[in-house]
C-alpha cells in the first residue's frame, strides 16, 4: 500500500486488530520511506446479484421490492413483523450464498413463495396468484389444494 503522505511504495504493518463487531480489521502502518504513521481499515465488500428479468433486462437487486413483496401478501395477515424480517433476511442470504453474478428473478419468486409458504398460507397463495399469473379458479383451487398438504410451523421459524 502506498503512504499516503510521501506516496512512498513500501509500508510496514505495525499492529493489526479486529472491530468489536467483528466486520472489519484495523492496521496501523509506518512507511519505510518518511516514517509517517497511517491507519487503514479492511472490511469485507458484499455485491448483491444482477436480477434478469423475464424479459431479459438486468437490474440491480433492491431489497425494498422483496420487502414489498412480502408486505403485499401478507397485508392484513397476523404474522409477527419479527417473522416477516427474519423470512426476508433468509431469503437476502440464500441469493448471497448462490455466489452468483446474475440471477434469474424467478429464483428469488421462487425464494419468497416458499417463505411465504411457511409462513402463511393465504399469504402464499396471494403471491402465488400474481406470481404465477393465475388465470382462473382453476388455478387457485389447483394451489389450494397442493397448500393444504403443508403444515405451517411458525415456531421453529422463530429461531
């Protein structure tokens, strides 16, 4: 790293910490050229993926579309917000955990119905009614039925 005083290209390391929180690391440096002191800090940079559209078009990933995704099937629900933050934190980590430039906006769909699924029903299959494109009572009674053959455990959720 270079001094940022004499733009010398050799520094030296003199003491290394951790943050409390554990999120970045602080070093203090000396420059082997003018001997001047420096602090600088390491901390980890974290990209969300690209979102591909169904139509092709790429935009970045906006935490406050999941959010709404949730808020919408969920109005008038009585689900904990605590649940609901925990579901949306998930479902920000598994796109994390892909390590993926780009993901298919289906994906994340796929993501929220399944929290969703846990979560509420009725819920679920709101967001599975726009989601999918339902487009007719047939559908619905098709998502109906494959929804009563899944228990909802909010409990374990919690945790």
């Amino acid at each position: 790293m270079k001094c940022p005083f004499c733009k010398g290209p050799d520094t030296q390391v003199a003491d290394t910490r951790e943050s409390e929180e554990g999120t970045s690391i602080r070093r203090r440096r000396r420059c082997l050229s003018c001997e001047k002191r420096f602090t600088t800090y390491e901390t980890v940079e974290l990209r969300m993926p690209q979102v591909v559209k169904q139509n092709g078009m790429r935009t970045q990933f906006d935490k406050e579309k999941l959010n709404t995704s949730f808020s919408r099937a969920l109005h008038k629900r009585p689900v904990p917000t605590e649940l609901v933050d925990k579901a949306i934190d998930r479902t920000i980590q598994r796109v994390f955990a892909l390590g993926e430039r780009e993901i298919d906006s289906r994906q994340i769909g796929e993501m929220v119905m399944k929290e969703l699924l846990s979560l509420d029903k009725v819920a679920y299959i709101r967001f599975a009614s726009v989601y999918k494109s339902f487009q007719d009572v047939r559908d619905f009674s098709d998502a109906i039925e494959a929804v009563r053959k899944t228990p909802i455990n909010r409990k374990s959720r919690a945790g």
